[in-house]
C-alpha cells in the first residue's frame, strides 16, 4: 500500500513537472544545442555557416587570441575580445551598484508605506515594464540629447552656455542600463525587506548600537539574500546588453552584447557570434556560482 502511494504521489510530481520540463526542452536547451554546433564549425563564404559541416575549434580560439582570426591584420590586438568582455563586466558592476544602492533605499521607503500607498509605489515601479524597452530606451535617449529637457532646462536657466554632451558616451550607456534594469533591483529587494521583522532594530538600540551598525550588523544581513538577488538579476542581463550601449553609446562603446549581435548581423560569422555568445554564458555563470558559494561560505563562519 505504502509503495502504491509513492508511486501515485512520483506519477502526480511528474505531471506537474511535466510542462515546465518540455518548455525548458523545447525552448532552452535544444536552442542551445543549436547554438554549440553552430559554434563548431566554419563560416560560409557569404556567411551563416558552411554546409556540409566542417568542425572547428578556431572560433573559441579567435575570442581569446584575436590575432588567430583569419581577417586579423598585422597589428591586430590578441586581447581585443578579452578587453571587450572585461569592458563589459566593467560597465555591469557600475551599473549594478548604482541599481543596488538606489533601489535599497527606495524599497525601505516603499516597505515602510501602509498597503494601500505599498500597492500604489510597487505599480509605479513596475510600469515601465508596460512599455517596450526599445521605446523607453529612444525616449531617454531624447531627453539627454542636445535639444533633450535636461539640456533645455539648464540653458534656459543660464547655468551653462552650451549642450551638454550626454549622449553617445559610457555615461549615456550606464544612465541607460540603470534607468532600464532598475526595477530588477528594487523587486526582490523590497520582497526581503518587507519580511523583515523591525524588533530587531529595537533590541539592537536597547543594546547601544547606533542606528547605522544597527542597519550594518542586523538589518542588512537579513536582507542580504534580497540583495543578492537583485545583484544577480541586475548584473546578469546588463553584461549582454546591446540595445542600449548601441543606442546610448551610438555605436562608440563596445560590450560583448554588442559585437555579439554585430556577428550575427552585419558581419554573419554566425559560428564566430555561437562561440562568443556560449563563452560569456560560461564565464557569467561561472562567476555567479563563485559568488553564491562565497556568500555561503561566509553564513556557515557567521
């Protein structure tokens, strides 16, 4: 009877399962094995890939030597897609800490409001997502511009005598990427703070702790888990960027997202793109698991 029930109970479990499973199959992991044959073999002569099939390992080689490509010329730069990867995870960090270190704030603020103004604030978070990304990206865009409100404003109040120069820079990329990814940050960090029961933060100032090692020592670890998460779902999707860096940086700062997408469009080295495209997943995700097992390591010594 007992093993009657576990078999009806696993049959139940899989049927649940089930659907999830043929998504993830369908929709992630045969694209992706797509995506790893491509990656193996030869560029066609007018691009996409060479049919029947010739197999290589010289587009993971090109990324880390770029001299190996067979369009490098004579002063080619070995490290050139190396340095664009790590121009990349650059921008990703400033941007991710800019997410991080306003949308904390923001989700206290938001976590301490009554219901019926919580529910209003978290609408207004999550109304950019109404709209599309490419749109929202263009309407920044005119606003930072020479003629933008930001420039129209300051020259009409007289505090500079010509535009700015805000657009087309790493300045408009990260103003960009952060006005973008945003509510990534402040989601899973009000979700944290919200469970967060503020007793302690009495019991720690009836103990003599100010209100700052308060904050450093009771409420921040206990939120930690939210803003790991906000790290991750910020950090993660800002290293492959491209719509924005090529809007914002008019095509002048190059990510990873963005020779990436040129791979595939302008130049169709398609195998060459596969590659790129399978080696920042493996180091993104590397690193990610890195941190994760630091942050662990550190709650097992706590």
């Amino acid at each position: 009877m007992l093993n009657f029930f576990r078999r009806r109970r696993g049959a139940q479990l899989t049927g649940l399962l089930g659907p999830g499973v043929l998504w993830m199959l369908l929709f992630f992991n045969i694209p992706l094995l797509i995506v790893f044959f491509i990656s193996l073999v030869e560029r066609g002569r007018a691009g996409g890939i060479r049919l029947p099939p010739v197999f290589t390992l010289e587009n993971y080689l090109t990324f880390f030597n770029a001299c190996q490509s067979e369009f490098a010329g004579p002063e080619c730069n070995p490290f050139l897609y190396i340095g664009i990867f790590g121009n990349s995870v650059r921008i990703g960090v400033i941007v991710t800490l800019i997410c991080v270190l306003v949308g904390y704030p923001l989700a206290y603020f938001i976590a301490q409001r009554n219901p019926r103004w919580r529910d209003t604030l978290l609408l207004l978070v999550m109304i950019p997502f109404w709209t599309n990304f490419l749109v929202r990206t263009y309407a920044l865009k005119q606003v930072l511009g020479a003629e933008g409100i930001i420039n129209s404003i300051l020259l009409g109040l007289g505090l500079i005598q010509t535009p700015l120069d805000l657009l087309f820079n790493e300045f408009a990329v990260v103003i960009g990427l952060v006005y973008g990814y945003l509510p990534f940050a402040i989601l899973p960090m009000y979700t944290s703070i919200e469970k967060f029961d503020y007793t302690l933060m009495e019991a720690a100032a009836d103990l003599g702790a100010n209100i700052r090692r308060a904050f450093w020592y009771v409420m921040l670890p206990m939120t930690a888990p939210g803003v790991v998460a906000a790290f991750v779902l910020t950090f993660v999707p800002v290293v492959g960027a491209f719509i924005t860096p090529d809007i914002m940086g008019g095509g002048k700062i190059e990510m990873i997202g963005t020779l990436i997408n040129r791979q595939f469009g302008q130049s169709r080295n398609w195998p060459f793109g596969a590659a790129i495209s399978l080696v920042l997943m493996t180091l993104v995700l590397m690193g990610v698991i890195a941190y994760f097992r630091s942050g662990a390591e550190e709650r097992r010594a706590i």
